[in-house]
C-alpha cells in the first residue's frame, strides 16, 4: 500500500474527527462511514464496512453529559487499515483473529483519540483566556481567531496521532501478532465473533421495552443461526444497522412526538 493513501486517510480521519465538536453534526463521523471510507480508498470496502458496523453496534449508545467518549470513528477506521495492512502481508492466518486483533488496536487509538479531546479543551479553554481582554475592547475578529487555533489545534493533533500510529504502529503490530501461539489466534478468533453479542446487549439497553426486548431477541436468534453457519455477509450487518436506526428514531423521536401531541 502507498504511502500517499495512507496520508490522505490520516488527513482524512482527522477531518472525520471534526464532526459533532467543531463543525455541526453532519453524521459523517459514524463508523461504519469511517471504515467503509478508509476500505474504500485501500481497495476493500467491504471489510471496511463489516468493521465498521460491528464498531458501530457497541458504541451506538450516546455519550450522556460531559463525558467524552471513545472515539468510534478512529476505532473503525484505525480498525480497518491495520486490517487490511495484515491481509496483504499475511496471507495464511485466519482473518477473523487478525480483525480482531486489529480491533483491538483500534480500541485503544479510539480511546487515546477521546483523551487528547479532554487535552483540546483544555487547551481551548487558554486559546480564549489569552484573547478575553481582545474581545472585551470590542474586537469581534478575535472570535475567528479563536476558532481558528481551536480548530488547527484539534485538526493537527489528530493527523499527527493517525501518521505517527500507522507509520510507527503497524510494523510493530506485525512483529508482535507474528509471535503469537496458535491458542492466542484461535481465543482471538472466537473472540471476534463474540463481539457482536456485546452490540446486541448494547442495542438491548436502548430497546427496554416489550417491543424492543422482542425485537432484540429475534435479531439475536437470527444472527446466533447465521455464526453457527460461519456466514460472514456484510449485507446481513447493513440490513440490522438500517433497521437499528430506523428503530432508535422511531423510539426516541417519533414515538415521542407522538405522545406530545
């Protein structure tokens, strides 16, 4: 893989990370956006797409308040580089234990990526100290400014911790998985099938209804027939995201609405 794909998905990933905190909520930042773009620009994305929905079904849930979560965008697409990267240069390990090793990695950057937030914000916080007795005097361009370094500060940041992980990161990753026993890839393996049902039980506490316990049990059922098989479809994980949105809008707007009204 080139080495320019991977700057653009780093340049990329960091602009993904702008969603929701700097530059409105345009949904972009979604997992399973996250990973089918960066599979996209790496030729596969399909595996992008499947890492990217199972990201998305365990972190669904919305943050409450003002703790800063995990971020799930980097957890996917971090996810489904490193992936891809394992594909091309190991071409006999089976591909679920490399996923979920990979997913691994992604969980740790996603959760290293939402505490340089908490360090952007803080940093935030100087950035307007330093300019409050500009803006005071009545000068309203200090208030582009601020947003400005804010917006370099964070958008910087993050292309710096994508390079520095794929660059640095990814041939030691290689090195340390290649010295892994054959018991750790096949508890790696069952643990990545185990992963979904972390989602369903997440989607669960969303669905605390009748409905919603019923429809969680069917869709448990459904998926449990289709592991059994060994049937990795990514139009089986699309379908059950399509149908999850449509759901939570339902429950937490339209159901709502109606109840006002």
């Amino acid at each position: 893989m080139s080495v320019e794909k991977i700057v653009l998905i780093s340049f990329l990933g960091a602009l993904l990370e702008l969603d929701t905190f700097f530059i409105g909520m345009t949904l972009l930042s979604q997992p399973v956006i996250s990973g089918a773009l960066a599979g996209w620009i790496l030729g596969n994305i399909t595996t992008g797409i499947f890492i990217g929905t199972i990201v998305q079904l365990i972190w669904i849930y919305p943050p409450v308040g003002a703790f800063v979560p995990p971020s799930s965008s980097a957890i996917a697409l971090v996810s489904t580089v490193m992936t891809l990267f394992f594909f091309e240069m190991m071409h006999e390990v089976d591909k679920n234990s490399i996923m979920m090793f990979c997913l691994i990695i992604g969980v740790s950057f996603g959760y290293f990526v939402g505490q340089m937030d908490i360090w952007n914000r803080k940093l935030n916080t100087i950035i307007i100290h330093s300019f409050e007795s500009k803006i005071q005097q009545g000068n309203i361009i200090y208030l582009f400014l601020i947003q400005l370094f804010s917006f370099l500060a964070k958008y910087i940041r993050d292309v710096i911790g994508y390079l520095a992980l794929f660059i640095l990161g990814i041939p030691l990753a290689i090195k340390i998985f290649a010295t892994l026993p054959e018991q750790i890839l096949f508890g790696l393996k069952l643990a990545f099938w185990i992963v979904p049902v972390i989602g369903f039980a997440v989607i669960y506490c969303l669905f605390q209804t009748k409905d919603g316990s019923i429809f969680h049990g069917i869709i448990l059922f459904i998926f449990y027939i289709i592991f059994i098989f060994d049937r990795m479809d990514i139009h089986y994980f699309l379908i059950l995201i399509v149908l999850i949105s449509f759901l939570l809008i339902y429950n937490s707007i339209w159901k709502e609405r109606s109840r006002e009204n």
